[in-house]
C-alpha cells in the first residue's frame, strides 16, 4: 500500500487541536486566584493558565494550537481573537501589524491612565479577555 506524500505530511502522533476541544479539561486553582486546565489525550497533555476556569480552558487549547504547529509546520494557528474588538468592560483591542507583533506583542489597548499598551495574546487568555459582541441600533 502507498502513502501519499500529503498523507505523510499529515500524520503525527501527536492530535489535531480539535481533539482536545472535545476532553474535559482537569482544573486546579492556584494559591494566587489562577486557573489551571489541563486537557489530556494521553500520552499527551495541554495546559492554560487564567483568572476563570473558561479562560484556562481557552488558554489550553490555544497551546494545543501551538504545539500542534511544531509538529505540523505548515498549520496555521487560529488567533483566538478578533482583529479589532471591545472587551467586557468596554476595552478597545486592535491587532498590531507583523512587524510591530515581533516587538511590542499581539494586540494594543489603552490602559487605565489613557497610555498605550501591549499584550501577546497569551496575556490576554491568562487575563481572561473576551470580545463583546456590539449591538447594532436599529
């Protein structure tokens, strides 16, 4: 029997992140009021670290994605997040270019004394960021 070569470029042992979308994650919560989830596809293990269950949850995966990459070159990791958004707490995000990724972080946000900030999208998971979704008037 032949293998094609997409076939071989495909196949690891290691699983696809949506696998890990469909286990249960074990959570801990840490002496600091953190998260943890770990979700496990033996002998394989993801873990996310967050101020919710949820977001441990999310980190989690999103590390799965990741390391899922390192098998698989060519997989594109899928951003967890929207290029522009407001958070809970009405919090404008912006995705920063390539070139500003490389120094700065992910995504830029206006902190608490009106200065511009910089998180990479790990900070926002551990923070348990969430997009809202905006009404429309009508």
């Amino acid at each position: 029997m032949s293998r094609t070569i997409m076939d071989f470029n495909e196949r690891s042992a290691y699983p696809h992140p949506g696998d890990f979308k469909v286990m249960r994650p074990e959570y801990l919560e840490q002496e600091d009021g953190f998260f943890v989830a770990s979700i496990t596809i033996t002998p394989f293990k993801v873990t996310g670290k967050s101020a919710t269950m949820a977001g441990a949850r999310r980190a989690a995966l999103y590390e799965g994605e990741k390391t899922y990459k390192s098998y698989h070159p060519s997989y594109r990791v899928t951003n967890p997040y929207p290029a522009e958004f407001k958070d809970q707490e009405g919090q404008s995000w912006k995705l920063l270019s390539p070139m500003q990724r490389e120094k700065m972080g992910d995504y830029s946000f206006t902190d608490v004394d009106g200065e511009e900030d910089y998180a990479d999208i790990e900070q926002m998971l551990m923070w348990d960021i969430r997009p809202v979704k905006e009404e429309v008037a009508g």
